[in-house]
C-alpha cells in the first residue's frame, strides 16, 4: 500500500513539473470564454493528459486512472462552464 502511494505520488510530482516546465504560460487575460481561469484550467487538463497518455506505464496502474480522472474533470468543467452561461 505504502508502495502504490509512493509511486502515485511520484506520478503526480513528474507530472505536474512536466505541465508546469513544459506548457507556455497562458495569460488568463488571453483565455476565450466569460470563464478565462476555467478555459486555462481545461487546457492545463488537457496537456496533462497528452502527458498521461505518453508515459510509460509503470505507474502500478494508476496512469489508466488518472486519465479517467482527468477526463472527467474536463468534462465536469465544460459542463461548469455551460451552465454559468
């Protein structure tokens, strides 16, 4: 258990640096939409999932997960989006 936490950890450390190192910075300002900060959101979401999609898979598991949940955050802020229209 203590191994699965350690190495999901890890996943989300090399991940997120990955996003952060890698993305060019989006000005909020810049992002389309009554909502910037939620655009910039489904973008990030969207390049981690490119990420996801091109790591290895040794990650225990948790790749396929995480890109399940990634996803479905996508999805839950469009839906967001949509309805504060």
């Amino acid at each position: 258990m203590i191994k699965r936490i350690v190495s999901f950890a890890g996943l989300i450390l090399v991940l997120s640096t990955l996003v952060f190192c890698s993305t060019p910075a989006v000005n909020v300002a810049q992002a389309s939409g009554p909502h910037p900060r939620i655009a910039k959101a489904i973008v990030m979401l969207k390049d981690t999932r490119a990420l996801l999609e091109q790591a290895p898979p040794a990650f225990g598991g948790h790749k396929s997960m995480a890109i399940k949940r990634v996803n479905e955050a996508i999805h839950q802020l469009h839906l967001a989006m949509r309805y504060a229209r």
